[in-house]
C-alpha cells in the first residue's frame, strides 16, 4: 500500500523533474516502450505466450488512449504545477463511472450525488487561479482525465490480453504511438538530459510503470478490491504535498478545497453497492480491468 501511495504520488513531480531533460512527448514514449519492452520481455522468458494478432489490435486501441491520456499530463505540467495536475486527475474514477453507461451501466442514484459532488470540485479547479491564467493547461488536464476513463471502461469490453501481459503490450504499443507522434510534431532530442531529468526519468519507467504496478497486482490477489484501489485517495495528497516541499509549489486553499470536493465524490461514488447484474456484465478478470493506471 505504502508503494503505490508514495510512488504513484510522486510521479507527478519526477514527471515536472523530468520536462528540462526531455521534450513531453518523446519522454513519454520513451518511458512506456521501456517498461513495455522490460515488462514484455520478461514474461516471454518466463513463458507467457505470444498474444495473438486480435489481443495486440485491442491492446493498441487501450494503450493508446490511457498511454496518451497519461501524456496529456506530461504536455499539461509545462504550464501547471504538479500538485494541480495530481487534483485535476483524480476525477478520473468520476468520468469513468459515467462512461460506463455508453455500455448500459448508468450511474445509480447515489452515484449521481457523489459525480455532482465530484464535478463541483473539478469546476472549482478550473476557475482557480492557476488554471484560470492557463487554459491551455486546463483543456489538456480534462483532456487527459477523459482519455484515461474512456480507456478503461472501453478496455472491459475488448479482447486484451491478461494479466501483465496486457500491461506489456498496452505500453509498448500506446509508446510506440507517441514515438511516431512525437517526431511528427518535430520533437528531438537535442542534448543530454542532466542528472535530475534523467534520474526522474529511471524513477518513472522502474518504479512508477513498473514497482508500483506489481505491487497493485500484488494487492489485487489479496485483498478486497475497495482496498487495494484507495490510492486514487491518497495519491493527490502526495503529489501536492511533494510538489510543495521539492519543487516549490504553492499549495492555494482553493485547490485544497477542489480536492476535498473531487475526493469526497469518488467517495460516494466508490461506497455505492455494485448492481445486481454487475459481476456478469463485467466479468473481465481484476487485472485487466487494473492494467495501466500507473501515473
């Protein structure tokens, strides 16, 4: 629990650390096709088997969106502090509840009240100060917040591979698609990144794609799934107060009280009894459904 709390937390900031190193969207691709390709490889020596063409074409479709999703911070972060990017982000479990519904799961009524509470925080966020004089920033967070919930809900209803294997294939092809955007759009590596953008960079690919990860399948094998996902209460809580203490980051009463709001609603939204029908519409196994929300 304390991996996934502090290293999931803190790739906010190791993504703001980062950014002199490298340009956004080739240190993204970059960071995914390595802890894809490792992650691959590795399961291929253990004897996974190789996915077939089907399990590769959906992987793509899913990394691709939660990959660039997680881009779309990386691009935000060059306008916005972390601690912003860590409270506009988690309102993701809120969009994903409502994406559901494109397959027929509508919130339920309690639902409702904690998405209305939810959503009356990230609209207090994007009229706050720092996001109010960024709107580029702002557009690009909800952006990404959207991309990720999408992503996850879509990947319950395609045939990706399981397990780890879906984690491997969904960062090297999502990767792969930002390498090609990422020279599309001109970005090069025009020196050697410093020994502070390279070293959060390592911090991202090993521990943030790849430690925290394992240990969230680790919990998931073990214990009740309301547990082992409370991260996505405690994550933001780090990241701003990391981004405070290391990079400097001004923490506004506004942006404490968003997070009260967006938290407290995916709250609500969390303690809501799953439909009865719920376990047969989504039988997909848990660590599909858990593949990539690394941050």
């Amino acid at each position: 629990m304390l991996a996934l709390y502090f290293i999931w937390g803190s790739t906010f900031l190791a993504i703001r650390l980062a950014l002199p190193g490298f340009p956004p969207l080739m240190m993204s691709g970059l960071r995914f096709v390595c802890a894809g390709g490792i992650f691959y490889l590795l399961l291929r020596l253990r004897g996974e088997p190789r996915p077939p063409r089907v399990q590769w074409w959906a992987a793509a479709r899913v990394g691709t969106l939660l990959v660039c999703g997680n881009a779309l911070v990386v691009v935000a972060e060059q306008w916005v502090s972390s601690g912003v990017a860590a409270v506009a982000i988690a309102s993701v479990p809120l969009w994903s509840v409502l994406f559901a519904g494109l397959w027929g799961r509508w919130p339920a009524k309690g639902e409702w009240v904690g998405l209305a509470i939810g959503l009356v925080g990230v609209a207090m966020l994007q009229s706050g100060g720092e996001l109010r004089a960024s709107p580029a920033g702002a557009v690009v967070l909800i952006f990404s917040a959207l991309t990720w919930a999408f992503g996850s809900m879509w990947s319950r209803h395609l045939p990706v591979p399981t397990g780890l294997m879906a984690a491997a294939t969904e960062m090297l092809t999502g990767g792969a698609v930002l390498l090609i955007a990422a020279f599309a759009r001109g970005e090069r590596m025009t020196a050697v990144p410093g020994l502070v953008p390279l070293g959060a960079f390592v911090h991202l690919v090993v521990f943030g794609s790849i430690v925290a990860y394992s240990a969230y399948t680790f919990l998931l094998a073990r214990v009740r799934p309301a547990l082992a996902t409370n991260y996505a209460y405690v994550t933001p809580v780090v990241a701003v107060l990391l981004g405070a203490a290391f990079a400097g980051e001004r923490v506004t009463g506004l942006s404490v009280a968003a997070l009260a709001l967006i938290l407290g609603g995916v709250a609500i939204v969390a303690a809501q009894k799953p439909a009865a029908d719920e376990p047969a519409r989504f039988a997909a196994p848990a660590a599909r459904d858990s593949r990539a929300r690394t941050g």
